[in-house]
C-alpha cells in the first residue's frame, strides 16, 4: 500500500477527477466506464491521487515499478469526491 500526506493546493486534472468520482460510485454500487484511456495516463492519474493522499493503492512491487491492482479512498478522498459530485454526505441517523 502507498500513501502520502495531502496536498490540497494544486488542483486535480479531469482525470483524476473522473477517478474520484468513479470509485464513490462503485462504492455506492454505481459503476461508470472509463474506456478510451490508456493504461499508462491512467496509472499516472492514479500515481498523483496516492501522493496526494486521497487515495490508497494496492498492488504489487517489481524492482522497476508498482503495478497497482486496486484503489480504495481515504476519508480525504471521500471528501473530494463529494465536493465534486455536489452531494451532501448523509447524517447516520436511525430511521424512525
């Protein structure tokens, strides 16, 4: 797993947005493609999402490069998410 602190200065390229986006929807059960993207601007995305601390990778390390097999947000990158999909987060109340 790789991690780093946040860097919330710089803003984040469509990519990276759509990123975001697509893995609150997956965990809200929605799935989005994202076809047409080469592999390699896509693990650059994903690269620049784990140094900025809103996502975490998973995968596997060789000794030139890590091969990122999944990604999970961080409560930062929830947070991000939901400021880019303009929801407002659900307070866990008990229904009555």
């Amino acid at each position: 797993m790789m991690s780093t602190s946040v860097s919330p200065e710089r803003p984040l390229s469509a990519l990276q947005k759509r990123i975001l986006l697509s893995a609150l929807a997956a965990k809200n059960g929605r799935r989005t493609p994202m076809a047409g993207h080469k592999t390699r601007v896509v693990s650059r995305a994903l690269d620049r999402l784990i140094t900025r601390g809103l996502v975490i990778g998973t995968g596997v390390k060789t000794a030139k490069k890590w091969y990122i097999t999944g990604v999970r947000l961080t409560p930062a990158g929830r947070r991000a998410a939901r400021a880019l999909a303009g929801q407002q987060q659900r307070l866990p109340l008990a229904a009555s």
